[in-house]
C-alpha cells in the first residue's frame, strides 16, 4: 500500500500528497483534519475515519509526509518558507525543555504508539 521507498523531504511529500489529492473536497477535508488532528480538536479515531476516507488509496503518502515532518524536525532544520524575518525573532521567547531544545509537551501527556502514522 505504501507508494514511496525512501524518505522525503516535507516539502516533497506534501506535493506528493497533494498532487494525488485530485478531488479538492477530499484534499479540503483531509487538510482541514489533519489541522484538527494536530491541534488536538478531534481524536486520532475520529481524524483516521476522515483521513481514510479521504485519501483511499494514498494512505502511505500521508505516512510519508509525517515522516518526513519528524526528520525535518530532529534534524532542525526548519523549511526556507519557515524562516524567521528579523521583525519575528523580536518576539516573546516560547518556554523550552533545556534537555532538548523543544516547548514541553503538556503534563501527562503521552502519545500512543503509532499515534501519527496510519496502517
């Protein structure tokens, strides 16, 4: 089922999956899921019945995308699009975890296994 063999990069696998996505119904549901999903707006049971449906065929180009946005991430290297101006870097500084870098994952928070990426 999966229709890539090696990993992408996050801008690659985003236009991959967005190319496959010819129905813009079934792009514009899958996109405004995942965006859910992530903001933790809808359960991963609830985000896999729509994201299923609306990628049919093309759930490992979904996989791939996740993947590919974890390797950006532990790599740090944030996308060009991404990238802060000087006007942002003024910004409030966001709490980070001193051991790695990141804002702290909410208290009790624990994500199942396999809680990105569907099979």
């Amino acid at each position: 089922m999966a229709e890539s063999s090696s990993p992408l990069a996050a801008p690659t696998a985003r236009a991959k999956l967005h190319a496959a996505l010819t129905d813009a119904g079934a792009r514009d549901a899958y996109w405004a899921s995942l965006g859910r999903f992530l903001r933790f707006e809808t359960s991963k049971t609830d985000f896999d019945k729509l994201a299923l449906a609306a990628l049919g065929p093309h759930v490992g180009l979904h996989n791939d995308l996740i993947l590919a946005l974890l390797k950006d991430a532990q790599q740090g290297a944030p996308p060009e699009a991404a990238a802060p101006s000087a006007a942002s870097s003024a910004a409030t500084p966001m709490d980070v975890d001193p051991a790695t870098g990141a804002p702290p994952l909410p208290r009790g928070f624990a994500p199942p296994l396999g809680f990105f990426c569907m099979s």
